[in-house]
C-alpha cells in the first residue's frame, strides 16, 4: 500500500522518489550501525522503485 502510494506521489518525478527512498535508506544504515543489519534495505528501500524495462 505505502508503495502505491509513493509512486502515485512521485508519478512526475521517478529522480525524486529515488532520492527520497536513498535517503531513508541511508537514515536506516546509519540508525542499524551493524552491516550485516543492513543486507537486504537496499532492495527494500530503493530498488523496487527503479524504472523497469
């Protein structure tokens, strides 16, 4: 659901979602401290939002 919603919201401006996604997803990193917390946020957090095709 929060998924459709960000694309509904950013439909004009794929580059913008992307930044905003890269910044929680570096907020995250950070708040996690452990690396290995960190496998897997990036496809959570960015990659899904990526332009396919």
């Amino acid at each position: 659901m929060a998924k459709l919603r960000l694309l509904g919201e950013y439909r004009e401006d794929r580059a913008a979602l992307l930044v905003h996604l890269a910044t929680l997803y570096a907020q995250a990193s950070v708040e996690l401290g452990d690396p290995a917390s960190t496998v897997g946020l990036f496809d959570r957090f960015v990659s899904w939002a990526r332009v396919r095709g």
